[in-house]
C-alpha cells in the first residue's frame, strides 16, 4: 500500500473511536463482537486516508469510484456516526438508491451507536424511518434517490453540511442529484460530502467524477480497486492456486499490473491474479461487466450498457497518453462584430473559455479535410456546433484542429467556418446538411455575394478576403449503390447513411489511420454505443464531435486519399520534405482578428507601395 499522509489529523482518532465499534463480519463466522478498527481491508484504510488527506487540505466534497464488495459504504457509516458525534447540530443526510439499502444502513448505524461505550456515546433522542437525532442537535435524515426518474426534488427544504451518498450510479434522476447538491452548504466549518459509488456506465456519477479531477482544489476524486482487498486472493498451495495460477501472467495481466504499480505503487500478488481469473471465469460471464464490478483502473470501470461502439480499451489508452503527454494547443475563443469582417478572435488561457482549439497550426503545402456538425440538425439532442478538421496523407490523417460552441446562431458557425477555410486552405468540406446546414451553405453563398458585389465589396478587395472563398470545396456525396454519375453537394445522416460513414470512423481509428487530439472527443466516443443496428451516444450525452470527425474522416477517405496515394504523398514523405524545405519556418498562425491580422501581409505590402510612392513624389528614385 502507499504511504499513509504524515498529516492525517483526525485518523488516529477516528481509529480509536472504531476501536469500541463492533460489527458483526460474515467473513468470521460466531464473531459478533469484533472490533471495527480490527477488520479493515487495505481497501478501507486507503479510503479513511483520502478523506483525511483533503479535509487536512481544506477539500470537503469527495468523489470515491470502488470496485464491488470493499467495504467501503461499511467505513462510511462510521464516518457518519463519527461526524455527527463529535460535531453539534450537525444537519446532515445519508443517500440511498434504493428503500431496502435505507433500511438496512439505519439498522447498522443503530447497531454502530449501541455498541459504543458511555464514554463515547452520545445518546439518541428519536430515531425512526425518516431521520437520527442526536442529544447533542445533529440530524441525520434517511433519503432515497430512487432508481427511476421520478425523485427530482431530492432534498429539496434543507440545508444540509453533512452528506453520505451511496450507490448514486444507480439514482435515477439527475434533476434529483441537482435539487441535493443545491442544498449544501458552502461554508461551513464543518462540512463534509462523501459520494462513494460502483460504476454503471456514462451517468451522472461519472460526470461528477470527471468534474472533480478536473477541479482539485474543492474536490477530490480518487479510485479504490479490486486489488485493495485482501479477501480477493487465494493462498499459495491451496486448490484455486494450484489451479488458477501457471506461473506466468498473460501480457493483459502484465501490462494491467504495471499501470497499477505505476499510479497507486501496488504489487499485485500471483494469489490475487489466481483469483481474478477464477472469479473472472466461474462467477462472471461477461468481460465488460467483469470491469466495471472489479476493475483494475477507473477506466475500467464505466463501461456501457448495450455494446461499445468504438473499442472502450484503446480509447482509454488514447486519453491517458495524451493526458500524459499534457498535448499541446492553442485555444481561441471569436467575439463575433455586426459583420464577418470585424469578427474579432482572442487566445485564451484557459481550457473552458477555448471554443476553437488549434493543435497543429496550417501549413501552406498542407492537404486538409473538415467536417460540420450542426446544433439541432441530427437530433434535438445535439446542441452543439462542432467543426473538426484532419491534415490528410495518403497513409493517415491527423487532428489538427476542433471548434465547439453552444451558440445556435448560423451566420457564427458559417463566419468560423469561412475563416478555417481560409486558415487551412486547400480544405475539403463535409457538412452535415440537416436542420440548418443547408442554411450555413446559404449563408455561405450570400456571405459571397456581399463581398463580391455588396456593400462589404470595397473592405473585402482591400483585404483580399475572396481567396477565402476561392479555397472552399464542398463535399459531393455519390451512393455507393448507384450506377449513375450523379453527385449532391455534402452528407445527409440517416438510417443508410450513418452507419457505414461511423463504422469508417471506427476503422480508421482502430487501425492507427486516425490520428486524434482531442480528449473531449475521445470521451464523447466512450458514450457511443450499439444496440442492434442503432449507434447512438448514451442517453443524456453529446456526440457532436464524434460526427463531425466522422464527416470530415468521410471527405478524407472518399474526396482525398485516392489523390495523395497516388501521388505518394504518405505522411513520412512530407514531413520529411517539409525538412528539406524550410527547417524551422513559421507557418500561418491564428492571430488576434479574423481577418485583418490575417491578411496582415497584405496590408504590409500595400503599405510598402504607398511608402515607395511617398519617397518618389519627394524626388528620390529607388
């Protein structure tokens, strides 16, 4: 196990407390008398450590992702005794999924309190199906989440310090976990939330747990998995370990034991391995349900209901190098004017301020492909406009940039669209043409019109702006089916088309084709899944940028890579000519206007001429 914190305040006294704790344990059979502190796994001391170790960091909302069976929900009704013992008034809540769980914790926590020595105990004043009050003012109501939609005003009325959220994976309301969290307080000295769940696929618990890794500085979220307990290992010389171990572990188990070794500095014994795969094969017939119950990563453990369309193992793969690898970008957020030209574009710092991130920057010998997504064209569910754009070789292609915003308005996807053409010039659009794409080309053509002829014509031919619109290439969609020559402008998703074009995504990805950037993409394709010829995300999840990849991989495959394979131009090729070419020149960067800065060159160099000419009517002659 890892070092315990050298801080840890209140441990030793906890501990201490438990110590007069007795538990009845179905492990040791006649033994009702035993010592809480003398029964704890590894699995539950890990966990009393991450508690401390935030609240002595001034954190107080916990975020615990378990495997099945650790006795974790067991060491959080000692915290909850514990808390509401030695602090007064507290108003706290335990959660559970479902009416038997409440019932069968109010009796452990009764059982708890009795069994504590005068000393320590703090008598109760009532205590009933609905709440435990205390002599000393705290309360701690009994609630239940309930495993259908229908508990959306879950504590609703309170004002809640203390909170024990169990098995929330199985709470059927969001709008529920929503009503709860709004009623916890903020301030309080002694306030303290611990959610403690086993994983059931991409569900709220999940989104909360990916929350609090991200923000470490008022949450915490840590993972607590299989090979925490003791009990999940068989003894050297029995039957299951003569049996279940060869001596040698598969190229899985080694790899799954070095990433274990790596993050938590755990070494998994050969008794455990024997007992993974006996439990693994005699207890568990699926794999993926074998992951999620026992996992040996949080990775493992949300999986989805239904089939994973895209392969859940190497998506885990791709997001752990590239938070590893901490993958460069740029991030720009645009601030849109009353017309395409004083659209204005910032850098920004931060990740949740960027809509466009820029990850590799436009190269002028570059081939690109891109792929549109519309809010509300699909679905009422996809919400988002999203923008993905590939550098295309004829052996891969590569992300090299992704736009994201919430905002429905057409004429701002189609002015950000524009000005990407424009960056990545020789460009191949795929748009998805549902609900308002076939707009955004309309804009398009009359965005034209205004430069061309309108009242834009004069600042646009300063500023060359046409040779953004001289770049743009539409995508020309032809079934596969037909033996006519008959071509249409872009991608219309439905019943035929979006499962052969999202099985190419899949594909390409698989086998190394793809190249991908972005997490938020990757994480959008965990929720992904099959059911019978339906491929869907996940109820309540987004998949914009999963079919704007798979449009833009679609204009790669059909409208680029037949030219650059038969020019040869595989990604080793041009980089290694790209060497040759110009060692360390700068390509076009994004700069601080759409437009102006863009073209900045031009201005230079009509600026040069009125120069020269300024010299000349002086009489000096170059």
């Amino acid at each position: 196990m890892p070092p315990a914190s050298t801080k840890q305040k209140w441990l030793p006294l906890f501990l201490e407390f438990i110590s007069h704790m007795r538990i009845s344990s179905k492990e040791l059979l006649g033994h009702d008398a035993t010592p809480l502190s003398d029964l704890l796994y590894h699995a539950q001391r890990y966990f009393l450590e991450q508690i401390c170790e935030g609240l002595d960091n001034n954190i107080h909302d916990f975020k615990c992702l378990k495997a099945r069976q650790l006795g974790i929900s067991t060491i959080g009704l000692a915290i909850d005794v514990f808390w509401i013992s030695v602090h007064e008034k507290i108003q706290g809540a335990i959660v559970t999924d479902t009416d038997s769980n409440r019932e069968k914790f109010r009796v452990l926590l009764e059982h708890y309190i009795a069994s504590l020595p005068r000393g320590l105990r703090v008598g109760i004043r009532r205590h009933n199906k609905t709440l435990l009050e205390l002599n000393n003012g705290s309360i701690l109501d009994y609630l239940v989440a309930g495993t259908k939609r229908t508990n959306v005003a879950l504590g609703q009325s309170r004002a809640l310090n203390f909170l024990h959220a169990t098995e929330m994976s199985s709470w059927g309301s969001d709008e529920g976990v929503a009503s709860l969290r709004a009623s916890l307080a903020q301030k309080h000295p002694h306030r303290l939330y611990i959610w403690e769940s086993t994983a059931k696929g991409f569900n709220l618990f999940k989104d909360m747990y990916d929350q609090a890794q991200q923000d470490t500085l008022s949450q915490k979220a840590f993972f607590i998995g299989w090979w925490m307990k003791e009990d999940y290992s068989f003894a050297p010389g029995s039957r299951e370990y003569r049996l279940y171990w060869d001596g040698r572990m598969s190229d899985t188990e080694v790899a799954r034991c070095k990433e274990v070794k790596k993050r938590w500095n755990f070494d998994i014994t050969p008794g455990q391995i024997a007992w993974h795969r006996w439990y693994s094969e005699t207890q568990v017939a699926d794999d993926l349900l074998m992951d999620q119950n026992h996992p040996w990563t949080p990775e493992q453990a949300f999986i989805l209901t239904g089939t994973s369309f895209f392969p859940i193992r190497k998506l885990n793969d791709s997001i752990r190098f590239l938070h590893e690898e901490k993958a460069p970008y740029k991030g720009y957020r645009y601030h849109m004017g009353q017309d395409f030209l004083a659209t204005q574009i910032e850098q920004v710092s931060r990740a949740d301020e960027a809509e466009l991130k820029v990850y590799e920057e436009p190269d002028p010998d570059g081939i690109y492909a891109m792929g549109v997504d519309l809010a509300y064209g699909r679905s009422e569910t996809n919400d988002n406009h999203c923008i993905q754009v590939l550098r295309c070789f004829a052996d891969k292609a590569i992300q090299v940039a992704e736009y994201t915003t919430g905002m429905p308005e057409t004429y701002q996807i189609t002015w950000v669209l524009a000005h990407l053409a424009g960056a990545y010039r020789e460009s191949t659009i795929n748009c998805e043409l549902q609900g308002p794409g076939r707009a955004v080309m309309d804009e398009i053509r009359h965005l034209r019109q205004l430069l061309d002829i309108g009242y834009l014509q004069k600042q646009a031919a300063n500023l060359g702006v046409q040779e953004i619109f001289d770049s743009v290439r539409w995508y020309l969609y032809h079934r596969p089916d037909s033996l006519a020559g008959n071509y249409v402008y872009n991608f219309v998703t439905n019943w035929s088309t979006k499962s052969p074009m999202l099985n190419q995504f899949r594909d390409n990805y698989t086998l190394g084709m793809l190249r991908l950037r972005s997490i938020p993409l990757l994480k959008e394709m965990e929720t992904v899944r099959q059911e019978g010829s339906e491929i869907c995300a996940t109820p309540h999840k987004r998949d914009d940028r999963v079919f704007a990849m798979g449009l833009a991989n679609k204009a790669f495959i059909d409208r680029r890579r037949p030219a650059l394979i038969a020019a040869g131009m595989t990604y080793e090729h041009e980089m290694e000519r790209a060497a040759r070419r110009a060692e360390g020149t700068p390509h076009t960067v994004f700069t601080a206007s759409i437009i102006q800065d863009f073209f900045r060159g031009k201005e230079d160099k009509r600026d040069r001429e009125k120069e020269r000419q300024a010299w000349e009517r002086a009489g000096v002659v170059f």
